[in-house]
C-alpha cells in the first residue's frame, strides 16, 4: 500500500505551513535573481603606465638614423649610377695633359731659389744676412722621475 506524500517540515498548523511555504519561494526567487558577486572583469590599468614613452623615444631615434642611412645609401647609389661607378672627382677635362701646361712659365718664388741656388757658396763677410734666432733648448727629460736635473748638474760640474 502506497503511503501519502509528507510534508518535509512537519508542523502542526496549517498558517504556520503557509508562512514557511512563502519564507521558502521567496528564497527561491532571491537565489534566481542573484547576480554574480565576483569581479571576472580585467584589472584597470594606468594610461600612463601602459604607454612606455622612453621605449617611443628611443624607437623614434633608431627609426630617424636608419632614414638618414637610408638616405646617405640612396644619394650614393645614384651617383654610381649617374657616374657609371668611376669617381667623381670634379675635373671634368681630359684625362691626359696637354704639354702647354708643363712648359707654362715658372712662378716669381721659383725663379728666386733658383737663383740663389746658382751663386757661390762663398760670400763675402759684408754681406748681412737676417737668419732666424735658433729655437730655445728643451731640456733632457728622457730620464724618469728627476725630469734630468741630475744629468744637468753633472754637466755644470
């Protein structure tokens, strides 16, 4: 024989069965509408923080002088081609001299030492010539420590 369902909170009065029947669905319905008290959100982080501007500024710099290089190259580059890869030297004549350019007149100077070359090595004691005053002696520092006083008194001596 089948026995009937029981209540699971046995209680002697029916008003008291209804106030926990209610207490009861409105857990119920608290439980469903409950939100989720975890925070799953990322942590916030700091604009500041997140942008490395000495990172920037270095990267900047390096990408400013690989331009230049870049540059430098290309500017090279077209002048091999424009040159057809001789040396550009700024003499736009003909590789060889003429001969007029060897037998153009020597200059006044070279006229001078020339002639000067061509007289006597003896002179006459009259002549006054202004030469210029020998350059002061330096004295010995070959020696270390005494910067050559010894070998000064020795000589003195």
């Amino acid at each position: 024989m089948r026995r009937a369902p029981r209540p699971a909170l046995p209680c002697g009065s029916e008003s008291l069965q209804r106030s926990w029947e209610k207490a009861y669905q409105d857990h119920r319905r608290k439980v469903q509408d409950a939100q989720p008290l975890v925070d799953a959100r990322a942590p916030w982080s700091l604009g500041h923080l997140r942008l490395k501007l000495k990172k920037l500024k270095l990267e900047e710099a390096r990408l400013a002088t690989i331009d230049r290089d870049n540059r430098l190259l290309l500017e090279k580059l077209s002048c091999v081609m424009r040159t057809g890869g001789r040396a550009e030297s700024g003499n736009h004549h003909a590789h060889k001299r003429t001969g007029s350019c060897r037998e153009s007149p020597p200059p006044a100077a070279w006229i001078l030492f020339e002639k000067r070359k061509s007289q006597p090595a003896c002179r006459s004691p009259h002549t006054i010539e202004w030469l210029p005053p020998p350059p002061p002696r330096l004295p010995d520092m070959s020696h270390s420590g005494n910067g050559g006083r010894r070998r000064e008194k020795r000589e003195q001596k």
